[in-house]
C-alpha cells in the first residue's frame, strides 16, 4: 500500500509538546478497496488510529502496551512471518 506522512513537533506554551501527524495512504482497489477493507474489520485508518495511542501511551508512560507486538528471533533474523 502506498502511504505518505509527515510528523511535526511543536512546544507548548506550558513546555510540554504537540505532535502533529498527517498521514496518506492509497489503499489497492482505490475506494472499492478501502470499503471493502472497513467491511471486514481491516479499515487502515481505524489501525492508524490505534497504532498512535499506543505510541502516545508509550511516550507518556515509558511503558510498552501490553497488546504491542514482539520480536520474534525469528523476524529479528530478518525474515517475516504472515
């Protein structure tokens, strides 16, 4: 799937920080895909979504989300599994 983003980084008044993310993705099958996608529970905007509130819960938290997916030796090898 072709994406694109941009990730921006701003302090606050108050000295904590913004994070403003801007993402695009085509998904295959143009539209068609993407309802079909959402469809069968596979919609890449709502896993973008989840995706960011783990990665913001980690930063705040220091502590990696219990349902973060791990390494495995074997995909630390560099081989993938499906």
């Amino acid at each position: 799937m072709e994406s694109a983003g941009i990730v921006r980084f701003g302090q606050n008044e108050d000295g904590t920080t913004s994070v403003q993310i801007t993402l695009s993705y085509n998904p295959p099958g143009g539209a068609i895909g993407h309802a079909l996608a959402a469809v069968f529970g596979s919609d890449p905007n709502s896993e973008i979504d989840a995706d960011l509130m783990r990665l913001k819960s980690m930063i705040e938290t220091g502590v990696q989300p219990h349902d973060a997916a791990e390494r495995t030796a074997t995909q630390s090898r560099g081989a993938t599994s499906t």
